[in-house]
C-alpha cells in the first residue's frame, strides 16, 4: 500500500491512498503523521487503519502531481521536529565513486583510501548475523531539518556558494518516534539526497559541507516490508530531453549493512529519540551522474524512478540569490 499527502482541489490538506490514477482520500487524518500517531496509539497496523479509513472521495492523481498539489509523504507542522540525516558507503557500487572521488591514499599504492576502509568494515561486520548485537557503525551525516525537505515537483535549490548539485538516488526510511521513544518504521519512500559532489571531491572532511543541501522526498511512501532488491533508474533532464540515464540498484542485497544495522546507530543517541519527533533517513546510494563527468546546469530536471513507489519523484534545479554574505555576524 502506497500513501501520499496532497493539497485536494478544494485546497486542504488530505492524506490518501493511491489506487491506479486515483487517490482515496482517508477521513479523520489529514496527514501520514496524525494516521502514524493514531495505528500507535489504537495498536493498529498502519495499512490496515488507513485501509479503514478510506472514503468513497478521491482525486485526480495525475493532476495533483502536474499541479504541485502533491507533498512530502511525511513532515512535520514544526520543521525543527523533523531530522534529515543519511548513511554513505552502504551500497556494494558507490564506494568505487566515492574512491575515485577522493583519492587520498594513506601510504602506497597498494593501501585503501579512507572510503575504502569505511566500505571495506561495512562488508565485514554490516550485517551480524545475531541480529540482538550491534555491527560496525558507518559513515553518517546530517543534511537538515523540516525545512530542509522539499515535496515533488518543488525546486531544490543551488545555493551561489555551491561548486556542484549532484543528485543522488536513493532509498529513504520514514520514521515516528513513539511516546516511549522508540522509532517506528512508517514505511519508505524515493529520495534524492541531493548533495554538492565538488566540494566533497577537493577533501573527504568536506563531506559534512557537501551534504548540508536540501533534499526530496516521494511522491509515495510504501508501507510494510519492500523487496531486498530494487532497480530504479535515474534520470536528468535539460530542456525537455534526457542528457544521462543510468539504472540504481537499492534495498538489502544490494548493500553492505542491514537496514536494522543502520537503523541502530542512528537511534542510538537518546537525542534522535524525542517522543513525537519525525526522521527522515537516506539509506546510500551506487550511481552519480558526476561519476560520468555530469555537470549539471539551473533547470534541469532529476527524475528517480523505481517499479515499488510509483510515481516518479521529479525535481528542478534551480539557482538561489546570495542570502548571507562574508563578514561575520552582527555584533550587539
């Protein structure tokens, strides 16, 4: 079951299921949120609450998609409760990217380069085998909170001290946080964890620099369990013609860690436990368009596709003015 938050054609904001060209728009919850709190609260699966929920009214997906009516398929009323955060060098084809991104050989020819090394831990103890112990950490980021997250269809912008707008595919995993702090799984969801790929290129300990972009998420979010391996494709477009197409391969057979690995050393600070908060979290990806020499320009188009979610999440790119400029801050 797929799930998506729209603005209906009376302009409210609804959730809904999505059935072929059609969302069933559910009654009592008006966002995935509410409808989360709710299954927790009545101790209800997810799908089955918004199975029970669904009303005879629905709307025109297409059209909600090519008007922009179409959000997120989780947020937050106050973006400060919402954490954007990701995991990198988890999937079996991006560290050879991320390689040959750095280059920074620790001795001889023959030694890893710190990526390597991160890759190289996440193949050997990323998946333990008892799943009640803990396997290595990997490598973690943030990328923002609430504000930082942008629905389909909406711009993600290219700040003017950005040296690149890369995007990246990938799998992220949609999450509430319980009235005893524990993490729920909601489900999962495209995304494309846009990131700045120069600037991580010129030292690997830019990579925290490199990753403070926005990001987007959708249109769907697939509730329950997914398939261990998925093939997507990613796509970006410049006026109206595809420029570079190549497929991503995602889920659990496809990566170095298990997802529940990941999913503990996020969770595993009490700070990303606070009862109610949101969590949106990118799993990694294999495929850059920068990889393939991509120099991407303001207005192309990223286009993330795979079978499982549905609707494709497409996103322009587009320029930002300065905002804040050298000098320090205002003294009192």
């Amino acid at each position: 079951m797929n799930l998506v938050q729209i603005i209906d054609s009376k302009g409210k904001r609804r959730v809904g299921l999505v059935a072929a060209d059609r969302v069933v728009l559910l009654k009592k919850a008006t966002t995935t949120r509410d409808l989360a709190a709710m299954a927790i609260a009545e101790g209800k699966k997810l799908v089955n609450l918004a199975a029970a929920l669904s009303t005879s009214a629905t709307e025109d997906y297409g059209a909600a998609l090519r008007e922009k009516r179409v959000l997120a398929p989780l947020d937050h009323p106050d973006p400060a409760h919402c954490i954007v955060t990701g995991t990198g060098l988890t999937h079996l084809g991006s560290a050879a990217a991320r390689d040959g991104m750095h280059k920074k050989l620790a001795g001889g020819a023959e030694d890893l380069t710190d990526s390597l090394k991160m890759f190289k831990l996440g193949l050997e103890g990323g998946k333990p085998k008892d799943k009640k112990q803990a396997g290595v950490q990997p490598e973690w980021f943030y990328k923002g909170d609430g504000s930082w997250l942008v629905g389909p269809g909406q711009p993600l912008p290219l700040p003017s001290f950005a040296l690149d707008g890369g995007e990246e595919p990938e799998l992220a995993g949609l999450y509430l946080i319980n009235g005893k702090g524990q993490p729920v799984r909601l489900g999962f969801a495209l995304g494309n964890e846009y990131s700045d790929h120069v600037t991580e290129r010129q030292n690997y300990l830019y990579l925290a620099h490199s990753k403070l972009r926005h990001s987007a998420i959708g249109p769907e979010m697939v509730t329950g369990p997914i398939p261990a391996s998925i093939e997507g494709t990613s796509r970006i477009i410049r006026g109206g013609k595809t420029i570079w197409e190549k497929p991503f391969l995602t889920g659990e057979a496809n990566m170095s860690h298990s997802l529940a690995n990941l999913e503990y050393h996020h969770f595993k600070y009490d700070g990303f436990r606070r009862p109610g908060d949101i969590h949106i979290h990118y799993f990694g990806t294999a495929t850059l368009s920068i990889a393939d020499n991509v120099k991407t320009q303001d207005g192309d188009v990223f286009e993330i596709s795979a079978p499982p979610f549905g609707a494709p999440l497409r996103n322009p790119l587009k320029a930002a003015k300065p905002r804040y400029r050298p000098g320090g801050a205002r003294i009192l």
